[in-house]
C-alpha cells in the first residue's frame, strides 16, 4: 500500500470511530430524556391520583384508603387559603411531597397507584395481559400466542410472571440511565457500547410502559 493510500485508510478509520462514538453519545442521551420523562410522567399520575382522592373524600366526609392515608404532607400548602379553589391547597400539598422525590423506583408504584384502584383493576397481575398482546418478548417475557395458549389458571400465573417481566426490563433501562449520567456509561470501569437500535428500543418499550399503563389508570381511577 503507498503512503498515501495508508493514510486515506487511516483517515476513514478515524471518521468511523467519531461517527461511531458520535451515535453512542445521541443514543445515551436519548435514554436520558427518556427515563427522565418516564420519572415525570410518574410523578404527575401520583400526584394527580393523590390530589383527587382526597379532594372526593373531603366533599363526601369518607376517610381515605389506607395506602393514602400514613402518608405525610407538607403543612404549609394544606392551611394556605386559595379562595377561587378551595382544594387547590390538597393538590399543592401532594406535588410539594413529591418535589424532592422522583419516581424511579418501579416497586413503589402499586403503594402509590393501587390505592386510587379497584379490586380487579390492580397493578401489575391485572395490567399485565395488555403488555403481553404487544406481543413483544423483551419487554412481558412471553409472546401473545405462547400465552393465548395457556389455560385460564395458568395465566393467572403467567400475567405475574409477565407483570415482573415487565418492570425488570423498564428498571434495567432505568439503571442504564444512571450509569450513563453517573458515571459515564462506565459502570465497571469498561467503556459500554450503545447502538442507536439499542437505544430506540428503550425508548418505544418506554413508551408503551407509560401508554398503557396511563390508559389503565384514565379508565379505572376509584375517585
């Protein structure tokens, strides 16, 4: 190879290894925002989920459920005054609590959400059968026919199976997030690649997470 030719190579390897890391970096920063939205999506259902209950129960003089009702609440927003809207202090009260916390620890969320649903309705086993007709393995663990064949009893088993599947795969995106924004995608001092499909992914299985889970709440809230 002349020397000219040698470093034309050397110069298109350069090029690839920057195109390379250049797609790595928009994908990592696209599972970034992401999970960020899924943490404020999150927060926001709570919030309203909490905001509404206690406003029903106020107005109806029924105490709360009992996940809603150890839950503690900044004072200030409680005893303000807001003339025009006399709840607006019950919905301030909620998002203040929520303002330090974030919503990321996916095991949380049936404490949280189960509360503002009704028996039959619950979070994960009774959710989980619309994440397996996605018909997407990677995210419910099974394929819709592989569960369309099962009997009845076996999937009241499988739909936990699937429920379990799907937060494990929701949580590993989520812990990805924090290798890439703590420490750089290093979680064990070795550089951890990222491909842009890889990245899409995430975000399409994020999606559907939110989807239909807020569908699910739209169409089932208690209060």
């Amino acid at each position: 190879m002349t020397t000219s030719g040698a470093r034309a190579g050397s110069l298109t390897r350069r090029r690839n290894v920057r195109r390379t890391f250049c797609q790595s970096d928009l994908a990592r920063c696209a599972v970034t925002f992401g999970v960020g939205a899924l943490d404020a999506y999150l927060c926001d259902a709570f919030v309203d989920s909490l905001a509404r209950t206690m406003k029903q129960c106020r107005r109806d003089g029924t105490s709360l459920p009992s996940g809603y009702a150890k839950l503690a609440l900044p004072a200030g927003p409680l005893l303000s005054s807001y003339k025009s809207r006399p709840n607006w202090g019950l919905r301030r009260a909620a998002r203040a609590m929520m303002e330090k916390d974030n919503m990321l620890q996916l095991g949380r969320l049936r404490d949280l959400l189960n509360p503002n649903l009704p028996r039959g309705q619950k979070l994960w086993i009774d959710v989980a059968p619309q994440y397996v007709a996605l018909n997407r393995k990677r995210l419910a663990g099974i394929s819709s026919a592989e569960y369309g064949a099962l009997t009845a009893p076996a999937k009241t088993d499988a739909n936990k199976r699937a429920g379990a599947a799907v937060l494990r795969r929701i949580g590993t995106i989520i812990q990805r997030r924090h290798d890439i924004v703590h420490n750089c995608d290093r979680p064990k001092s070795a550089h951890q690649p990222l491909k842009v499909g890889t990245a899409k992914s995430m975000l399409t299985d994020i999606g559907s997470f939110v989807a239909i889970l807020d569908g699910h709440l739209d169409a089932h809230w208690i209060y």
